[in-house]
C-alpha cells in the first residue's frame, strides 16, 4: 500500500513527521489531495495542551482544501476536482440534526479534534462533506471554514442592524465574526490586549477602531457608549477571564454570544445577569448554510479575504513553526501550510 506523510501531535508541544498508509476510498467516500491547511486557533490550543475535546496523539488540521484524487466509480466529484471540505462529521438523526443544527449534534466529530484531521497528503471523507471550489482560489477555499464560524456567530445574534457590537478577541474567529456582523448592519468595535492586532484589523482589514484591553478597560467602554455598553457582545478568546468580564460589557436588554470555548466552568453574577435582562448564546461550528453564505461573500467581494493571510510554512516544515507562530511576536492572524 503506498504511504504518505502526516504530522502527528503526539503530546503537547511536540509534532512529528511520520508515514501513514495511504488511505482508499470506501463506498460513500472520496479521497481528497489536500493542497491547502489553515491553522486555526484551534490548533495552536492543541498543540499548547488547552482544547477541551482532545485526546493524544492526533493528527490536526480541518480547514482545507485540494483536490480530488479518488472516488468510488459513478461518483458526482471527478478526480481532479478542486474542493473545500466541510469537516464536521454529523449523526444526521439526533434531535440536533433532525432540527438541521448539525452543527451541535450530540455525536458531532471535527477533524484533527475528535478524529484525525488534514494535515497530511490524502484524507477519506464522506462525499457528501465535499464541495467543489467553482473557481475560488485554493487559498480562500481553505478559509472557508474559519469564515462560517463567524457567519453562524453573526446569524446567532439575530442582527437587525446598528447595533453597538463589541467583539472581544481580535484573533481569526474575532475577525471573522466581526467580518459577518458588519456586513449585517452591526457597528463594530474591537477589544484585544495586543495592539498588534488591533492595528491589523483597522489599517489592513479596515475594520474600524479598537479598544485595548488593559486595567482602564471598563473606562474605555463607558466613554465609548456614553455609560450603556454594547447591545450585542461577541467573546472570540478562548480565555476564561476574558469570557467572565464579557458580561460586564453588555447593555441592559441586551445578548451576549460565546463563540469561543474553554476547558473550565465560567461564572457570572446572576443579580446583573438578571436585571440586565440579558440573553446569553452559545455559537459552536457552523451549518452548510454558513458555508454558502461565505462564498457568496466572498465571490460578491462583499468580504475580502486574501489579507487575512500573513505566514506561511510548507508541511514538513510545521515542526518547527508551531513553536514560532505561537508566540504573539510573531504577529500570526492566520498561517497556511501549503502541501
């Protein structure tokens, strides 16, 4: 059977270049050349030891995109087919899914967190998972999915236009989430201890102002909003004080969205909870119509993406960049391996 390499996470902080079987194409199935894999947060958090759902060693990797080099005969993708997956594997019959929230089903499995992802030459999926890019750049196809995470955020939240919207977290998820918002008629401030970012998102993405996080942050937001504090607050952090003090940033009557996740419990006072009348949202994945709604974004130019890139590493080479791109010097919003 022919091999292929893979990188394999075989504990925190350590990545090895190994051989695997290559894998053949079972009924329902295609075999996909990745080409392109953006490194999410999500990745980094496993290679630090910090994602909640994951058990060692794992191959990660699940925004992707190639091409098709197998199917099984009368299959709808031909070989040569550039695709973007979808990587989230579904039940389709939980109470979830028959409501079409694939996106929190009850045996809801990611790639490269659940079950071995994409970073390596070949992957099995479901054809059903796979999509042809119709003409988008391999590298925008591969930030698909990032970009949905936030369009799901953003349709969670109900936007019915010019809300105050804060969106801690000036990460990918933040960006792309932000991205969404505005495009829906939200009005957009961002809130990140790194100055880096913020300047990222205003001079390169051209996404408006930010506030740093600091010891004057509550000042800041007050002044801001003349005392009311935000409408609609989205926490992108992954970060358990950050995710705490978001409540604090929201208006009376207002909703709170946690987009990302933590290992630990989060707590908040019930009496402001209360008498805020607030509504708290969790948003997890996305669904195929998040998918859709990006790549009309993206083909309409209503959503530019190619800046988002700004490292890039070849696959043998993750090894040694996992330790760079983690470290905030390195100013990484989002790296591309490139296969």
């Amino acid at each position: 059977m022919a091999g292929m390499r893979a990188i394999l996470c075989e504990t925190p902080g350590t990545l090895q270049l190994i051989e695997r079987p290559r894998p053949e194409p079972r009924p329902g199935e295609v075999i996909v050349r990745v080409r392109r894999m953006g490194v999410c947060g999500t990745d980094l958090h496993i290679f630090q030891g910090k994602h909640p759902y994951l058990e060692y060693p794992r191959v990660m990797g699940h925004e992707l995109a190639g091409e098709v080099a197998a199917s099984r005969e009368g299959g709808a993708l031909a070989e040569g087919t550039p695709v973007y997956v979808m990587p989230y594997l579904t039940c389709g019959s939980c109470v979830a899914c028959r409501q079409g929230k694939t996106n929190c089903c009850e045996t809801l499995q990611c790639l490269g967190v659940h079950c071995d992802g994409g970073m390596c030459d070949y992957l099995a999926m479901p054809a059903s998972l796979v999509f042809p890019t119709d003409g988008l750049p391999l590298d925008q196809a591969a930030l698909v999915e990032f970009l949905a995470i936030g369009a799901h955020a953003a349709r969670r939240a109900e936007i019915r236009g010019g809300e105050r919207t804060l969106v801690v977290g000036a990460g990918p998820i933040g960006i792309a989430t932000a991205l969404f918002a505005r495009a829906r008629g939200a009005q957009v401030t961002f809130l990140d201890p790194r100055a880096d970012r913020l300047a990222f998102c205003r001079d390169v993405l051209r996404l408006g102002d930010g506030v740093a996080a600091d010891a004057d942050t509550r000042e800041r937001l007050a002044d801001l909003t003349g005392g009311e504090f935000f409408d609609l607050v989205f926490d992108a952090t992954g970060n358990t004080a950050a995710m705490e003090q978001s409540f604090g940033w929201v208006a009376h009557g207002g909703t709170l969205v946690l987009v990302g996740v933590v290992r630990t419990d989060v707590r908040f006072s019930d009496p402001d909870f209360h008498k805020r009348e607030m509504t708290l949202k969790g948003s997890r994945n996305a669904t195929i119509d998040d998918f859709r709604e990006v790549l009309d974004a993206i083909r309409s130019g209503a959503v530019q993406v190619e800046r988002l890139i700004t490292h890039r590493g070849r696959l043998e080479e993750a090894p040694a960049r996992f330790p760079e791109w983690i470290r905030p010097e390195t100013g990484v919003v989002k790296a591309m391996i490139e296969l």
